[in-house]
C-alpha cells in the first residue's frame, strides 16, 4: 500500500512540475510580445503614424501606455476574476491573451491615428490585466505552498529571460528589418 501512495504522490508531483513548465513557457511567450511593445512602441507610433516630433511620438506612447494600464488595473478585479470563477483561470487567460493578440493585430492593421491606436491598446489591456494577475492565481493552485518562494523565483524567470532576449536579440533583428513595422 506504501508502495501505490508513493508511485501516486511521484506522479502527482510530476504532474504539477509539467503544468508548472506549461505555465512558465507561456507566460515567457507573452512576455516577449509585451517586452516588445514596451521597448518598441515609441519607434513603431513614429513610423507608422508619420509623426517627425519625438515629443509628440513621446505623448502618444505615454496616453497609450496609459489606456493599457487603466485597464490592466481595473478589469482584474471587475471582471476577470468573477470570470475565473465561472470558467476557470486558464480558460480566461486563454481568451484574454488572444484578445491582447488581436489588439496588437488591429494596432498592426488599423491604428494609423491616434484615436485607433487607443481604442486597441485598450483591448491589448485585457491581455495585459491577465497578464500581471492570473498567472500567479494559477501558480499559486499549482505548487506545494512550502515551496511557493522557489516556484516564485523560478517564475520570475519568466519575465526577466523575455525582456533580455528583447533588448538583446530582437533589436538586432529589428535593426536589420527594412520594414521596421
């Protein structure tokens, strides 16, 4: 009997350290296309908007960083969480990030004004407010609570690894792009 508890606590650990890796790939993925517009926002609002001023291009960015954040600091209170508790966290972080992905499309598509490009950000917010809370709601259901700082800092990793490959890979592909869009 010792024997069948043992073999079924290994693989329920097993099974929580692959959701785990699950978890930290996906999140690392998202935070690579969030890393991305962070860094290069500015750049892609000159470009495409035909905007010379860099204050101008400045204040764009700045309204638009804005709209995103109003919105990824209200809706997980308001609306993503009472979702999560009818659907479950994953099923709404699925659908909030493929929101954010077709946010980025329409900037991509149809944010050629300002207005537009507001409007967008303001859906890729849903992204984003799922971005910054139900990763670590999910985590947090996933991993033995006496190893919550470990797992913690493993997930850290998630964000901190994206953001050196954008600022250290993607802006020599960006650089080298004849089409910066």
């Amino acid at each position: 009997a010792n024997i069948d508890t043992t073999e079924k606590e290994k693989s329920a650990k097993q099974t929580q350290l692959n959701q785990l890796y699950r978890i930290y790939l996906a999140h690392g993925f998202c935070w690579l296309g969030v890393q991305t517009m962070f860094v290069y926002m500015f750049f892609y609002v000159k470009e495409s908007m035909g905007i010379s001023s860099d204050e101008e291009a400045g204040q764009i960015v700045s309204l638009s960083f804005l709209v995103l954040n109003t919105v990824g600091f209200i809706l997980p209170a308001i609306l993503l969480e009472p979702l999560a508790k009818k659907m479950g966290r994953v099923k709404v972080h699925v659908f909030a990030i493929a929101a954010m992905a077709i946010g980025y499309l329409l900037i991509t598509l149809l944010g050629g004004s300002v207005l537009w490009v507001y409007i967008f950000m303001g859906i890729v917010g849903i992204g984003w407010a799922a971005t910054v809370s139900l990763p670590f709601a999910i985590m947090t259901e996933k991993v033995d609570k006496s190893k919550m700082g470990l797992f913690m800092g493993i997930f850290n990793l998630s964000v901190v690894i994206p953001q050196l490959i954008v600022s250290l890979g993607f802006g020599t592909f960006i650089q080298n792009a004849a089409n910066k869009n």
